[in-house]
C-alpha cells in the first residue's frame, strides 16, 4: 500500500526502530526490495537516485508507484538526491509525494533557500521532504566528495535550517559515509544525540552499507528513523549475475533464471537490513 513517508518515519521513531530506504535502477531491483519487504512483512521506502533517473526516467518512477500502490505493506517510493527542479517536477506530477533536495554541496544560505524553494513546491503537491545539513564524503551515482571536502552537522546550524526551510525529515552528517567506509567506521553519537534532542523532525542517516550492529542500534536509540541502503545491494545485484554466469561453461540461455539470481542475491541483503534495523514484522 502506498502511504506518507511522514507516516512510516513517525511509527518508525514511535516505535523504536528505523525504516530502510533501498535505491533501485530497474524492474528486478524493485521485485527484490518488494519481495524482501513482503516477506518480513516490514515497511519501506524505494528511492531512485538523479542517475537512474537519467537512465530509465519517468517510467522507472511509474513502476516504483505502482509496486507501492499493489503491496500489502505500507511503501513509499522517494527521490533520493535530486537537485534538478524539472525532474522533481515532472516526478510529483506522476504521483510521488516524497522527494529528497539535495543543496547539501551549496554553501548554507544557498542551501536553505533552495531547500525552502523546493519544500512550497513539494508541499503544494502534498509531497514531503528530506533534506541535507552537512555533506557527507564518498562516492554515489557517479558524484564523488573527497573526505576534506566533506563537513559535519552542525546541531545549532540544523534547529535553524529545518525552522527556515519547513522540511519534513533532515539527513545528517556525523562520520558517515556513501559507499564503502575505508576503514573501521567512526560515528559522532554525542553530535548525533544533540541534534535529535533539539531537531523535532525525523532524522536520516545516508551510508548505512556496512555499519556494525552496535552502530546501528545505537543511531535509533539517538533518532535515526531511516538509514539508506545501496552499496551493499549493488554488489549482490553484481554478484548474483556474475555467479550465475560462471556457474557452467556457456553463457546462461534462460534470462529469467539469470534475473531471478540477482533478485535473490539483493533480496537476501535487503531482508538481513530489514532484520538489522527493526523494522522486520511492523508493516
């Protein structure tokens, strides 16, 4: 069932555990975050990123909706990072009602007034939004930010942001990254626990692919309601395919049996997330 992303982060904080927000870039990805999600009966958000956007557009975004609408779980389907004011258009006018603006690589001010910009016209569709206050390092979708570029959350900076611009969840900087973490990952949960004690709106965490338990845990104890999951996915999908291939001595000739491979890797994947971050069984 399609419902608000204002719904699933509030019975997420309500509840004490975090949704998964799974990017997808074709029709085998959604079957395998939509699978995972009806067999552990958990809540979810799919997300396209601004580059498979470019890729397979408005009709990745229609299949994204439709899943949603036919699932017997709640579902929202979510622009995650897009910049573009055309594209987030023509996307709400399709039917999304959750989008994420990203200025996070604009300077403050330039950050709050293209959020503040992008919230009158995503409220105006009755669509929410995420936004971003600090700029997290690591590569996504082709845009790459080396770690001296990259700058923590401010919590004083983030009570202001969310006041001027009206967003409806705020993703935060505190040591995470996109991609995989080059070493041993280091989260700044005292910056994390202010930020949640004087921010009212739900918190996101981006870069979740290889966190430890403990970690994540501990950021929905702090007020994460929904971390991003899309490294870990991308190597099952890669991997899944990859496995089936080699798996004889001759190319596969049955394509549904190559797909399902990698649905069942990604699949696999995005259960244990579901499992990890507590959302499994509360659909």
């Amino acid at each position: 069932m399609l419902v608000s992303t204002r719904e699933l982060l509030e019975a997420a904080a309500a509840g004490g555990y975090a949704i998964g927000g799974f990017n997808v870039y074709n029709l085998e990805w959604v079957q395998a975050v939509m699978a995972a999600a009806e067999a552990t009966r958990s809540p979810v958000l799919i997300q396209i990123l601004p580059g498979a956007f470019k890729l397979a557009g408005l009709p990745l975004v229609a299949l994204g909706l439709e899943a949603a609408r036919q699932a017997t779980v709640p579902v929202n389907f979510h622009l995650d990072h897009h910049t573009a004011k055309a594209d987030i258009t023509a996307a709400l006018e399709l039917g999304v009602t959750s989008i994420m603006a990203d200025g996070s690589h604009l300077g403050y001010q330039e950050n709050v007034a293209f959020t503040r910009e992008l919230v009158t016209l995503a409220h105006g569709y009755g669509a929410n939004v995420e936004a971003e206050l600090g700029l997290l390092s690591g590569s996504e979708d082709g845009y790459t930010v080396e770690a001296w570029q990259a700058s923590l959350t401010d919590p004083d900076q983030a009570v202001e942001f969310v006041e001027r611009t009206g967003v409806n969840s705020l993703a935060v900087c505190v040591g995470n990254v996109h991609g995989p973490y080059p070493g041993e990952p280091q989260l700044d949960f005292e910056r994390l626990a202010h930020i949640h004690a004087r921010v009212a709106v739900p918190l996101i965490m981006h870069g979740a692919s290889g966190l430890p338990e403990a970690m994540i845990k501990r950021s929905i104890e702090l007020g994460i309601c929904k971390f991003n999951v899309n490294t870990e996915v991308r190597n099952a999908y890669v991997r899944g395919l990859h496995d089936h291939v080699t798996a004889g001595d001759q190319l596969p000739k049955d394509m549904i049996a190559l797909m399902n491979a990698a649905i069942e890797a990604m699949q696999a994947v995005v259960m244990a997330k579901m499992m990890l971050f507590g959302c499994a069984g509360k659909a």
